[in-house]
C-alpha cells in the first residue's frame, strides 16, 4: 500500500521533547514574571544621598521588564537547542529495539525465518514486543517446515499409485494377451487408494482453513454413530466396542467432528489385538471442556513413538502389523480438527498395551434456546 511521505517517529519523538521543555520553560518564566509584579511596585521616588526625596519618580517594571526580556529569550533559546539535542538522543535511545525488530522483520519477509532478535534487558513493552515477535517466527518457522514435510510426503504417496498404474498399463500393453479381469482388479484398488488420499488431503487442507460453520454437536451421538458404523469392520478383526457416556456439548463443524471421531474408531480397531481387542469409546464433561477419549488394547507403545503418530504418513504398520495400512493421515487428520476446533489431542500409551488418545473442545456455552443437537 502506497502512503503519503511522514516524519519518522524519531523526528517526531525529539520536536515533543523540545516542544514541552518549551512549555515547561515558558511556564517557568512566566510564574517568575508574575511573581515579581506581584511584590516589586510599579514606580518608587528617587531619593538623594541625604535620604530625602527628589521629587522624580523612577518606573521600575519598565525597567525591569528590559532587563528580563532578553534574558528569558536567552533562555529560551538555550532550551530549544537543549531540548531539540536532547530529544533526538532519547528518543535514538528509546527507539533501537523498534530498529532491531524492523530488520528482523525484513529478515523474516525475505524468506528467513530463522532469525531471532533475542532482545536483552528488564522485561518492558520493547521486550515483550520482541519476545511476542521471536515466538511468532518460531512458529511459522515450525509451520512451514511441516508444511513443507507434509507436502513433500503427500508428492511422494501420490506418485506411487501413478507409478503402480502406469506399471500395470505398461505390461498389458506389452502383452495383450494378459488377463485383463486380474489388471482391472488391481487398478481399482490403485486407483480407489489415490482417490481416499486425495479426498484426506482435502479434507486437511478444509480444516486447517477453518472454512466451516460452527454449529451445536453432541459428540456422545457422534461416538455412537461412528461406533455403529464401524460394527462389521470390528467384527471382522474380532475387536469388542464398548461405548459410554453422557450428552457431551461443543460447537464446531458436525461433518469435521464425525469424520474426527470415525477416524479415532477406525485406528483403535484396525491397531487392536487380532482376534480379541477390545476399543472404549468414552464421552464426558469437566470444567471448560467436552472430552472424547478412545483408547485400545494392543502391542506395547513408548512414549517417544507415540508423540510422532500424528504426524501425516504415519501408518499403523510401522508399529502393529494389520492387514489396513490407511492412507497415513488418520490421526492427522484428527489432530488438525482438533486444533481447527480450538482444542486439544492427548495421545497416552496404556500401560497394559494400546494406546489412549484424548480430545478436548471447548464445551458449549449454556443457552436457554439452544437448537437441537446434529
């Protein structure tokens, strides 16, 4: 945006100072003014060595007034200059961390983000402005480079179905003789495996933006809903479904928080005991927050590798063996809900085995005339 030339912030500070050193000395003099009128007479008699009057009458503010003149323009002059040095100073002063963070700020516009001002110094409106600003790029520092994994990752997994396909094409155009029944097969699934990762991908990009309308959900319906839904696929890995829980209120998107609390379902069966897993699905709500927990039995988990289960692209079969490896973004796709919600995702390893992964949203505000739950 184009703007109007202005005085620097310095220039402005230093004619402040000196204006009100200005004033302040004008005051000054002023008061002294007055107060001598207010105790020295306005003509006195002349008296002669002999202590008698002349006769003459002397004006004697007249002549005071000539001889108090000049020296307060004098003065005056003095604290112009004084105030005009001495403002420029203090306010250079005052002004170095502005200078500081302005070129940390081209710094981070030219595409480095890396840089930090790490101002020193007692804790003042400069150091918090500074502190605020080096939390800020550490966080789009960290944000870009996720982005950047994320989107290097999403290249990667795309191009594999591609290459499969063109690899299948390859050979039955090589031989026409081929069972085309067994290639169409095979590119179904190839084809139907690059379709959910595109349609996960989106459904990232949709919640990272936020571009949603928030409306009043009960992830107790939810949690039952997805547990419904996901009955058969239990079954056919002989996991046991248990849900529980009271009305648990919240606001945000009915289709992100389904997709939410289905994507939480389907990892805790799919990375569950074969043949005699057990998944809780919980629904509850403490002070401030609506709380969905899914935890599930399974193999044994260390804390350092559950920290990176949310990050994209990390299957299930790089820690339990299943016979679904996903797409890789399930619990990413929770994790980037939960915080387009203005939440929190816990992921706990139990000690018994499996893993206990906890969302909180902010609980609905109390309404007389609340709608009905979706």
């Amino acid at each position: 945006m184009d703007r109007t030339p202005g005085l620097s912030v310095r220039l402005k500070l230093t004619l402040s100072y000196a204006g009100f050193l200005m004033l302040a000395g004008a005051l000054l003099l002023a008061a002294v003014w007055i107060f001598l009128l207010r105790y020295v007479p306005d003509r006195a008699m002349l008296i002669n060595p002999d202590d008698r009057p002349t006769g003459g009458v002397f004006p004697i503010r007249s002549a005071l007034l000539e001889v108090f003149a000049p020296r307060a323009a004098v003065v005056m002059a003095f604290l112009l200059v004084f105030g005009l040095v001495g403002g420029w100073i203090l306010a250079g002063r005052m002004l170095a961390p502005l200078t500081r963070i302005k070129d940390a700020t081209r710094t981070a516009a030219g595409g480095s983000l890396s840089h930090r001002i790490r101002l020193r110094g007692r804790n003042d409106e400069f150091r918090e402005l500074a502190d605020a600003f080096d939390a800020m790029l550490a966080r789009l520092e960290a944000h870009v480079a996720e982005q950047r994994r994320f989107a290097a990752n999403a290249s990667h997994e795309l191009r594999t179905p591609l290459a499969v396909s063109k690899s299948l094409l390859d050979v039955a155009r090589a031989d026409p003789h081929h069972d085309t029944g067994e290639l169409v097969e095979r590119l179904h699934v190839v084809n139907s495996r690059a379709i959910d990762l595109t349609e996960a991908l989106l459904l990232v990009g949709r919640a990272e933006q936020r571009s949603f309308t928030r409306e009043h959900v009960d992830l107790s319906l939810m949690a039952e809903e997805a547990a419904e839904t996901l009955l058969p696929l239990a079954e056919k890995h002989g996991v046991t479904l248990e849900t529980r829980g009271d009305i648990t209120a919240t606001t945000g998107s009915p289709a992100l928080l389904q997709q939410l609390t289905t994507n939480l379902v389907h990892n805790a069966i799919v990375h569950n005991l074969p043949g005699q897993g057990t998944v809780w699905i919980t629904t509850g709500v403490r002070p401030g927050v609506a709380v969905l927990t899914v935890e599930n039995t399974g193999e044994q988990l260390t804390p350092a590798l559950v920290s990176t289960l949310t990050e994209p692209f990390r299957r299930g079969t790089e820690r339990v063996r299943t016979d679904h490896a996903g797409v890789g973004l399930g619990l990413a796709i929770v994790k980037t809900i939960t915080h387009a919600h203005d939440g929190t995702l816990t992921l706990t390893p139990r000690s018994a085995g499996g893993i206990r992964i906890t969302v909180e949203l902010p609980v609905m505000p109390a309404e007389t005339d609340a709608p009905a739950f979706r």
